[in-house]
C-alpha cells in the first residue's frame, strides 16, 4: 500500500510540474522527456524551472544521477546553496563511471565556488580533472581551477622532501685543517695541522622534511594586491654514513623556521611589468634550539620587455640577530633575464651581489653570484627537463685561520625531470639531481654535496 501510495505521488508530481510549464496543453512527459525539458529550461537560464523538474524528477526516483546534476545546478544558480551542496554531494555517491564522476565533482566545484569556499573548490576541481573521460574535459576543468585559483584569496603552496644527501651537515671533504693560525704562531711559531672529528667532516643520510607558504589576498583592485603571509618549514636527516662517534644523529642538524609579513603587487609600465614589495619576520631553529630571528625586506621590478623576454630587478635588505649565531645585516642586489628561443627552449640569466656587516668581523663577506638555466620544450623519454649551472665567489676579509683570510669559490649543477605523463589529481612526481662543490682556501671549508631529492608538482 505504502509502495503504491508513492508511485502516485511521484506520479501526481510529474504531472503537476508538467501542468504548471504548459498551462495552454497539460501533457504528462515521461521521465526522459522531463529530464531534457529540465536541461533546456538549465541552458536558457530557467533556474526555476529547471529546479522544479529535477525536484520532481528526484521525488520520483532519488537514485537519478541526472536530476540530481541538475537541481544542484539550478539551485545555485539560484543562490540556494544547501539544497545545490545536498544535491551535489548525493551526485557524487551516485556517480559510477569516470564521466559521471567529472559531473559531480566539476557542479561540486561550481557550488562551492559560489558559496565563496574556493579552495575546496580547487581540490575539486583537481578530482574533476583526475576523472575526465577526455584530454578537451580535462582543460575545462584546468581553466576553471585557474579561475577559481585567481580569484581565490587563499594560497597554499605545500613542499615535501625526501633527498638523499652525500652532506647533510655542510662539513669538509677533507679530514684535516689548519689550526687557527694566531694560536699557531703564538704557541708553535709555524701552522699546525690538526684532524677533523666526524661532526666537522661530510655526513652522508637522508634528509626528510616539508614546507607550507600561504598567503590571505585582503585586499585588491585591478593594478593592486595586498597580501598578510605564514610559512613554516622543518628537515630533519636520517644518517647513513658508518660513524665513529654514535652520539651524533640527524636530528643535531634538523632545522626549523617560522615567518610572517606582508606582500604588495601593483601592475605598472602599461602592465607589462609588476612592482613587488615584501617584508617579513621570523625565528629560525637548528638541533632543537633558537638558532636567530630576523626581519628582512625586499623590493622586485619585472618588465615583460616582449613574449619572449622577461627582466627582473631587485634589492634586499635583512637584519639578523643571532642566539646561536652572530648578528649579521645583509645586503643584496639581483638582475636577471628570462628568454624564450625559437625553438620553444626557454632559457635563464641572472646575477646576484650580497655583502654583510657584523660585529663578529670573521662573519662579514661579499660574494657574487651568477646563475643560469635552460628549461626543454620537448620531453625526454617523458620527462619535463630544466637544466641549471651557476658559480658563486665570497670573499672574507678577515679569518681566525689565515692571514690572508678566507675566500671559497663555488660552483653547482642541477637537472629536474618532471614527469608529466604521470599525473595523480593534476601534480607530477619530479626527481632533481643537484650537485655543488666549494674550494677555499682553508681545509675546513672546502665541501662536496651531490643529493637526489624526490618531488611533487602541480601540472595546472
């Protein structure tokens, strides 16, 4: 009895909405036909109809994937965003195939996007793209996540690492070095060799950590942004290496930061450049104690000089104060030049000037960096491939280890292969191979790295 009384009803209710669309000709319409009738009313920006077909449509079978699509379209369409996230998330536990799947979750992420929740829209959106049935459904839902992501306040960028490392504690490649060569000439009259314990020399492990950077966009006009930020980061390291002294572990070299500031962007030269402004604070931690905090600001100026070629110039200013360290204030400068070929290659310049003062005269330098790259526009084997190279020079003026002080010339290497034909919810798993070494003048100082860090991208 129960069962009749309901099909009657479903019934009785399909044929009133019917009535209500046609008032001049009453026809009942079958189920199917309500449903096109329902998306019709959809694409002419008949909400309300459509909203009254689906309710009717769903009364009469709530297992209709369709009309569920459809009332969680038309309602937010509507402004009514309980009923369309009911509907939506009712869409989603239905949803058996992969294109029923990318239904859902894209009107999921049109809903939550509309009741002003975007990044959960952008996860979304992410999931839309992970079951798209083809590659022209997969970049609606890339465009829409790019949208979405402008027009979001919030942003979070997250980084995981897992990097083997030939050095985790930036110790010496050699295993002696140069007493300090005042206590040699006063006690000895000659320099006096003595050897590295472990902790001085290069420690092999595994380094394990993560990041998060987030930005609140408060406030924005068409040439203007203003942003209030938080990072945070922590690594700390595995020891692989076969050490004499096993007091030593991984987490004496673990190291902590956290920051905060604020960020400002305005559009300038006709919008072909941006002018950037930063400042933020912070405490940093190594081996479990406050190692120093710091306030540092930064200005930048780019110029998008043609489609191809990019300038960029900037200044820096930091003031540390040390707890584990000395006070440091730092100053630095950057040019540098980004080039797009003919051949889809895009290549990298630039070159970076830094001094610091101290009270700690042995902790000022100057130094002098350059840095280049080559990003391939055709795959390898797959692969996305960035190549980079640079070489730094510091100088110091004054060293408790030579007279001549101390001046370390450094050059490094790096290739990322980003795997793009491997995507999981729009990221790809990428592998850097980096590479550097450091020659001075002082023993102590001279370091070999080589370390393979394993990644995640976002590919959109």
């Amino acid at each position: 009895m129960i069962a009749g009384l309901s099909r009657l009803a479903a019934g009785a209710a399909l044929c009133i909405c019917c009535q209500w669309a046609t008032a001049e000709a009453q026809t009942t319409l079958a189920p199917d036909e309500l449903r096109a009738a329902a998306t019709v009313a959809l694409r002419g920006s008949d909400a309300p109809t459509a909203r009254a077909y689906a309710e009717a449509l769903v009364a009469r079978d709530p297992d209709d994937l369709n009309a569920h699509l459809i009332l969680a379209r038309a309602a937010r369409d509507m402004g009514d965003i309980p009923p369309a996230r009911e509907a939506a998330r009712a869409a989603w536990h239905l949803a058996d195939t992969d294109a029923e799947r990318y239904s859902a979750a894209l009107i999921t992420a049109q809903v939550l996007s509309s009741d002003g929740k975007r990044t959960r829209a952008q996860l979304w959106l992410r999931r839309a793209a992970q079951y798209a049935p083809n590659d022209l459904l997969r970049e609606r839902a890339k465009r829409d996540f790019r949208y979405v992501r402008m027009r979001n306040p919030w942003q979070t960028d997250l980084t995981f690492t897992f990097a083997p490392n030939s050095n985790i504690n930036n110790g010496s490649a050699r295993d002696r070095s140069r007493l300090n060569y005042v206590i040699s000439e006063l006690l000895f009259g000659e320099p006096i060799e003595f050897d590295l314990d472990d902790a001085a020399q290069a420690i092999s492990g595994i380094e394990i950590g993560g990041s998060m950077r987030t930005r609140y966009r408060f406030h924005q006009t068409p040439d203007t942004a203003h942003d209030a930020k938080l990072s945070l980061s922590y690594r700390t390291f595995q020891i692989t290496d076969d050490l004499a002294d096993d007091s030593i572990t991984g987490s004496d070299f673990a190291f902590g930061a956290l920051a905060a500031g604020y960020g400002y962007r305005r559009l300038n030269l006709e919008r072909k450049g941006e002018f950037a402004f930063d400042v933020e604070g912070g405490q940093t931690w190594y081996s479990g104690s406050r190692y120093a905090s710091y306030l540092r600001g930064q200005a930048q100026q780019s110029w998008q000089v043609s489609p191809s070629q990019k300038f960029r110039f900037g200044g820096e200013l930091e003031r540390q104060w040390g707890q584990a360290t000395p006070d440091l204030d730092t100053v630095e400068l950057s040019a540098s030049v980004t080039q797009g070929f003919a051949s889809g290659n895009s290549g990298y310049l630039g070159i970076f000037a830094k001094a610091t003062t101290s009270p700690d005269p042995t902790s000022e330098y100057t130094e002098v960096t350059l840095r280049t790259g080559l990003a391939l526009s055709k795959p390898i084997f797959g692969a996305s491939v960035q190549f980079g190279l640079g070489a730094s020079w510091r100088d110091y003026d004054i060293s408790r280890d030579s007279p001549d002080g101390r001046q370390d010339n450094r050059i490094f290497a790096d290739v990322t292969a980003t795997f793009t034909q491997i995507d999981y919810y729009g990221f790809n798993p990428s592998v850097t191979l980096s590479a550097s070494s450091t020659d001075s003048n002082i023993g102590l100082y001279d370091v070999n790295r080589v370390g393979l860090n394993i990644g995640i991208r976002s590919s959109f």
